[in-house]
C-alpha cells in the first residue's frame, strides 16, 4: 500500500510541476497591450448588489466619473437595507445610471438570475436598430473600482476589435493590499494575520491566476471572472438562444459563461494591461467560503466536459486545459487523501516498530530538502515575480516571504474542497452573501460558514 501511495503521490507531484511550468513560461513572456478606442463601443455595465448600502454610492460615483460614456445598470436583489435607495437617488439625477429592482419570491436566486434581468432589461431599453455588436456588456462587483483605461483597453485590436473575441476578462487587483490596520478595534496579531491574507489573494490574483489566464491564451481557453469581464452583447443573445438565457445556475457562474462564449464559437480574451480592483477578505472563515462556493462551482461546470470534447471551437490543448482544471478538485481530494493515509501507515509502522522512528529521523534532512524543492519552491517563483511585476519597490526578503507565505496560504485548498464535496453529496447548491469588509451588520444571512 506504501508503495502504491507513493506512486500516486509521484504522479500528482509530476502534474503540479509541469502545470507550474507551463502557466509560468506565457506569463514571463508576456508583452505590453496597445490600446483601442473605447469610442467604437457602446459600454453598458452591470453591477449586482444585495445589502451594499456602505459601498455602492461611492462605487456609482467613481465608475460615472470614470467613464461617463458608459451606462451603469446596478441590480438590487431586493436589499433588506437602503441599497434601492442609494440607487433610485443617483437614477432620478442621471440619466446614465439605471436601476433593475428585483423582488422576492423572484429575488435572491443567484447572481446569474440578476445579470439575466439586467440583460432583459437592456434590451427593452435599446433601440432596435442597436448594433449589438458593437455594445459591450461588463460586470463589476459593487466595490468594484476598474481602473481608468479599462475600456480603451479593451476595444483593442487584439480584443473587441477582432469581431471573432465574444468575451474579455481584466486582470484583478485587491485594493486593500497596503491596509495596515485591517481590523481597528483588534490587536496586533489579528492585523498582522489579516494583512497576510489580503496580501496572499493579490498575489494570487497578479500572479499564479493570471499565469492560468496566460496559458489559457494559448490553449484557447481564457476563463472569464465574477469581477471585470466583458462580453457582446450578440454574444449574449446567442447564448440565450441556445440556452435559454445568458448566464446559468452554476456557483461559478462567470466560468460557466466564457465555456459558452467557447461553445458559441467565439474567442475569450485575458487583458492584462489594465484591471479592476476588489476588496481582498481579512477573514480566514470567510475566505475559506469563499473558496468552498468557488469549488463547487468548478464540480458544478464538470457537466460540460463532454459538450468541450465534442465541440470543434475547442482544440486538443484546449480540451486537456480543460479538463485539468475541471477535474482539478477531484486530484486535489485524491492528494489529500494520499496525505491522509501516508500519515496512517507511517503511524502504524512506528508503533508496531519503534525502530522506524529512527529511520524516519535519520532521514529528516531528505524529507526537509524535498519539501523546500518541491513544495515552497515553486511558489517561491511567484513571490519574486510579484515583486518585479507589481511591487519594484519591495524587498527581495519581502519577495521570498510573500512565495513562501503563498505555499501556506493555498493550503486553504484542503479545506475548502473538502467542504465543495460535502456540499455536492448533501445537495446544497445554494449560497449565501459574502459580506463586504466595510459592512458591520447584515440582515440577511452572509456566508461565513457552510
């Protein structure tokens, strides 16, 4: 049984490397964008909110400002505090910012539900000679802030200027990276460990997910996000053909959509040269939430594999990519339990023979180099890039904590799919709101625990 464990653990060690290396090799090679003119467009962006009176002033403010060119749809899901409000004030003042009331027993079914009824909305509202192709849809979180050239990069030739890209996804920053004190009323310790979080989810989001994006641009495959993606609205409309409406039930609603962009026959594009930024969680319970919805969304998505195989719009590195991130939570079950049971046997050996102990501590340099080599090595890769991408202006001892500090962080993984599994035997398909760092108290149920 060793043996086999070991055998298996080989293999998923193998996978790792080789992914780590083919995500990190079209990420350092990347190129500067050149932008296009936002003006060939025709910009309508989606904001869906519940319970997001502390932030959804300020967020309609700085998009208007922004780019005042753009229509703001911001989606209430029948708030039990004054977001309807907020919204319906800056609607009655511009003539730009919309509002799309949902009300329950129709409210609070998922974000895809409120998107389609934005998405409804927008097309009673359109003329019907609107050229379709040329509107763009985008999705902005409600303490969303996309950065000022986001849509100029966008409409580039390489993105919504090539009539064959559908969809578009920016890269993701998290704003609160440089907040010293994310909890005032805390002491020391717990600051010092939510400031680690929040910084390990920007270098996760700047790095290793943007190195996944990196690789998807050349399998074909580019994922699109909850946060800064943007689509045509024909594409839309094909979708809905097809399927009955826009986006879907899956948690992982936004992944859902670029497969269908995929399948519709059209391109997804990753933009790196601008971004949007969302606030990171100082909060290990709820960003293992979080992380659980994320995996379960991904099982959810397992649905597709056979339409992604059959489908000609999906290459053989296109079909692989695929299936590797989709079946990516099942490996992940399948290491943990390989740690599990290792554990077990090597538990049972040492106390059926005390003399293995020995061998084990003869051996624990090896065990302590292999682990450095293979285990925080390669995450020590991406700290080093983050410091020369996104922070010059750090340390190289902070660039070596922050990969070493991203190893222990992504063991998050363990936990939150083990929960997404548990989630799917029990048949809990539904989620709660993550609520927002700035919010104290909600009426609603939020997702902290599953």
């Amino acid at each position: 049984m060793t043996s086999l464990l070991g055998s298996i653990s080989l293999v998923l060690t193998v996978m790792f490397l080789a992914y780590m290396t083919f995500i990190l090799i079209p990420y350092v090679r990347h190129r500067k964008e050149q932008p296009g003119d936002p003006a060939l467009f025709e910009w309508h962006i989606f904001v869906p909110c519940r319970d997001e009176a502390a932030v959804i002033a300020t967020t309609i403010a700085r998009q208007r400002e922004r780019f005042p060119a753009a229509h703001l749809w911001v989606i209430d899901d029948d708030s039990d505090d004054d977001t309807s409000a907020i919204i319906q004030a800056h609607a009655d003042l511009d003539p730009f910012v919309h509002l799309v009331q949902r009300r329950r027993p129709l409210a609070r079914t998922g974000k895809g539900d409120a998107l389609n009824t934005a998405y409804d909305h927008l097309c009673r509202w359109l003329p019907a000679d609107a050229d379709r192709d040329r509107v763009i849809v985008a999705v902005v979180d409600a303490d969303g802030e996309m950065a000022a050239n986001a849509l100029a990069a966008v409409a580039s030739d390489d993105c919504f200027g090539d009539p064959v890209v559908g969809a578009a996804q920016i890269t993701v920053w998290m704003k609160n990276r440089d907040d010293r004190t994310p909890y005032p009323e805390k002491g020391r310790m717990a600051n010092a460990f939510a400031r680690y979080l929040i910084r390990m989810q920007d270098v996760e989001f700047r790095t290793v997910i943007l190195a996944m994006q990196s690789l998807r641009s050349k399998t074909g495959t580019v994922g699109l996000g909850g946060n800064g993606q943007f689509t045509r609205l024909s594409v839309l409309d094909r979708i809905g053909e097809g399927y009955g409406a826009p986006w879907h039930g899956a948690l992982l609603e936004d992944y859902e959509l670029g497969l269908h962009v995929i399948l519709a026959g059209y391109e997804n594009r990753q933009v790196h040269d601008t971004y949007v930024a969302q606030e990171a969680l100082p909060s290990l319970r709820r960003l293992l939430a979080q992380r659980t919805r994320w995996s379960q969304g991904n099982i959810q998505c397992v649905k597709y594999i056979s339409d992604i195989v059959r489908s000609r719009h999906f290459d053989s590195s296109g079909v692989l990519e695929c299936l590797y991130y989709l079946f990516l939570p099942f490996l992940q079950i399948i290491g943990l339990i390989v740690i599990v049971l290792t554990l077990v046997f090597q538990g049972a050996a040492i106390a059926s023979d005390p003399a293995a102990l020995e061998g084990l501590v003869d051996h624990a340099w090896a065990f302590v180099l292999l682990g450095l080599l293979f285990g925080i090595g390669p995450f020590a890769i991406w700290g080093v890039l983050y410091k020369l991408r996104c922070e010059p202006g750090a340390t190289w001892l902070q660039a070596v904590g922050w990969g070493a500090g991203l190893f222990f962080f992504v063991q998050y993984i363990l936990i939150s799919v083990t929960r997404a599994m548990l989630r799917v035997a029990l048949r809990r398909n539904g989620w709660a709101k993550t609520r927002r760092n700035a919010e104290t108290h909600v009426v609603g149920p939020v997702a902290v625990d599953v």
